[in-house]
C-alpha cells in the first residue's frame, strides 16, 4: 500500500489512461450535438449537429441490437 504522505512519482504521469465504455461515450456525443441543435446561432452548426445526433442515435441502437442478439 501507497503511503499517502509521499507523493506521486512524476513519470507516472501521462501513462494511466481513463477507460470509457463505448456506449456511455457516444451518449455523449449525442447529447453534446443535441444540444448544440437548440443553442447554436449558425444554422449550418445546427444542421450538421442534428446530423450528427441522429447517426450517433443509430450507432447507438445497432451496438444494442447486436449486444441482445449476442446474448440469446
């Protein structure tokens, strides 16, 4: 165990990577260009966004499909 009294060693730095499971990641994606939908002043912005949210959307529903059919 670590004593929390000493402090990181600075080339652990950068090395560890933050694991985001894939679904969780696109819903972000979706989410982020659903709202730039309804705040964006440049309609070429929303439209591009709404674009993006939709295939994310079906990204999204195809992972899920194959998910349960993997499961049966």
């Amino acid at each position: 165990m670590t004593d929390p009294k000493t402090p990181p060693d600075p080339s652990d730095f950068g090395k560890r990577r933050t694991s985001v499971p894939t679904e969780s990641l696109l819903r972000a994606v979706r989410d982020a260009s659903e709202r730039l939908t309804r705040f964006s002043r440049d309609p070429d912005v929303r439209r591009e966004a709404g674009n993006v949210a939709q295939a994310v959307g079906k990204l999204l529903d195809a992972i899920r499909k194959s998910g349960a059919e993997k499961g049966r």
